[in-house]
C-alpha cells in the first residue's frame, strides 16, 4: 500500500467552482487538500488536464447532473501516478497514466482515479496527448463499434471532424478499415481532417457540400455518420445516409425538427452517445483497445491548444465560442 498520510499528502493547487456562472466562476485555490486514493483508486500527480464542452455545461449549472458545490472541474488528465489503493495490482507508484473519469476532477496538481476509468499512458504519447484521450477517444469508440457496430469496409462520415472528438472517430475508423469522410469549416481544419486519415474532407459551410459527399459515395451515402451538431445537421443527416444506415449523435446544442419520414423509408437507426452509460465491460474493452492502439502508432491525440491552470476560463471560453476547432485543448500544470 502506497496510501499518503494526512500529515504528507498536504495540500495542492486546484481549480474550483464555487457558485454556478460563466467561466469567471473558474478560480484557482491555492491551498485545496491532496486527495486521498480509496481502495480501488490511483492517485495521479497531473501533467496536463483535458478541457471538454461538457465541461462548460456542468460549470454553467445547466447540466442534468451537477456536483455539489464546491467543486473542482474536469475528468481527463494525464501525469505520473503518486499512491495507489489497497486492492491495486494493476498500477504503481512512478507509473504513466490518463485518467478518463476523474473521481476528484482533473483541474488539479492531483486528482484521484478509479482503475476502471484509468489507462497506462505510452512512452510515445505526451502528457498533453494523455489529457486528450478521455472523453474525446472514449466517446468515438463508443459510438462507432460499442452502439455503431461498425465493420470494415463500410463508409463513415464525422460530421464535424476537426474538433477532439471527431479526429479521435477519424483515427479510430481508419485503424479499423473504414473509408472515412469528413467535414471541417476552414481549410485548417480539412487539412487536420486529411492529415488523420480522412480519404476525403468537405467544407460544411460550403453551399451544396452535402451534394458532393453524395457523389463521393456514388450516390448511396454513407453506411454511418457520426453527428457532433445535430441541431444543425440532423435533418441533413437523415437526407444523405444510405438505406439501413446509423447515425450516431455525439454533440447538439439545441433543438431541431426533422421528417421522420426519412427515418422510416430509409429504416434509419438514430443511436445517441452518452459515455456515462458505459458498463465496466465497455470500459475494460475501450481502453484495452485505445492502449493497443498508442503502441502500434495510429492513436496519436491532436493538441490543438495549451493553457497554464489560471487560464482556465479562456479555456472555457475558446471551447464554445471558437468557430474551428483542431483538437484538444489543454490545462498544463
């Protein structure tokens, strides 16, 4: 047993949420308590904490699940674990690891992880690439093999593909052996998009864009599509798909209304992604799978932006309101 003692562990920097708000209410307290690891738990000296939207979500108070107040934000991190549990075996002091689902948050000098949510982090990878393998790369292999069941040989479209999430789906579908189309708003982007894997990118502010995509798949549409925007694309989506195809939906920021119509003449299936609903088996197989994938080379998280900890609620700011997104942004302690 590696457990610190309350006369040892000390205290850490952290940032923390006192009252629900804009990302002002992103402060960071100089003297928050080292968290201590339970039974089942590693405690992670943090490197670099990942950003994500629903970050801002929880932050803002309008979340279906909040935190009790206060709090410290995040649930990716990635750094060298400091003490581990009494029951873990798979896990030790020195060790390279990400956390995927933070237990104490990740906006922290440390922060405390189930070994279930919690990945040995690759000699080839940064720390500021472990922080972006989460959320984003968790959530892509959920919605393209956990509910997509994705075979190689079929045609994917990452509707939105530049940002964490979706060059994560692009790498991911490519390793399996899917052609990959995808879609990016600047030039920047396609490129990202291309660099990843993508056999061809389009424009989504492009009048007609969709058009094209259909003639990329001679006419039929792709056999799935992964949706980060769905109050802007659904309908499209529905319009495009080829018949008996799945629509994953990661991300929307609204309502839409579409014909469902579409839905049954194409006997569609529209599948929404919520990584909370993983089961330790989904759990178990993704990081098995993401590991694997960070030896053999083709995992390799993009970093679109780095913040020091006080920057915190740029961060926060950047994530919503940027028009392009290339990556992951990151908190570096």
């Amino acid at each position: 047993m590696v457990l610190l003692s309350l006369a040892r562990r000390g205290i850490m920097r952290a940032v923390r949420v006192h009252k629900w708000g804009g990302p002002e209410v992103l402060t960071v307290d100089k003297a928050v308590p080292v968290p201590v690891p339970g039974d089942t738990q590693v405690l992670i000296r943090v490197q670099a904490s990942g950003v994500n939207p629903v970050d801002t979500y929880i932050r803002s108070g309008t979340y279906a699940r909040l935190p009790q107040l206060p709090y410290v934000p995040g649930s990716d991190a990635a750094g060298v674990v400091e003490a581990v549990g009494e029951k873990v075996t798979n896990f030790k002091k020195g060790d390279r690891a990400y956390s995927a689902r933070s237990v104490s948050g990740a906006y922290a000098e440390y922060t405390v992880s189930d070994t279930l949510h919690t990945g040995h982090l690759s000699e080839k990878l940064s720390f500021s690439q472990g922080a972006a393998l989460g959320v984003p790369y968790y959530t892509a292999y959920r919605a393209l093999v956990i509910k997509g069941k994705v075979k190689a040989g079929e045609t994917v479209l990452v509707h939105g593909a530049s940002g964490a999430v979706g060059l994560a789906s692009v790498q991911i579908a490519t390793s399996l052996g899917l052609r990959v189309l995808g879609t990016a708003g600047t030039q920047e982007g396609m490129d990202v998009v291309k660099a990843n894997g993508a056999a061809d990118v389009f424009n989504h502010r492009e009048e007609g864009y969709t058009d094209k995509i259909l003639s990329a798949t001679g006419g039929e549409g792709p056999d799935v599509i992964v949706e980060m925007l769905s109050n802007v694309n659904l309908q499209r989506d529905l319009e495009i798909i080829k018949s008996q195809g799945r629509i994953l939906v990661i991300g929307c920021r609204g309502t839409v209304e579409v014909n469902p119509r579409l839905m049954m003449g194409k006997e569609l299936q529209v599948n929404g992604i919520m990584l909370a609903s993983s089961t330790p088996e989904d759990w178990r197989e993704t990081t098995s799978f993401l590991e694997a994938g960070a030896e053999e080379g083709w995992l390799k998280p993009c970093v679109c932006k780095e913040y020091p900890l006080e920057d915190a609620p740029a961060a926060h700011h950047d994530i919503i309101n940027k028009t392009a997104s290339l990556g992951k942004l990151v908190l570096k302690m």
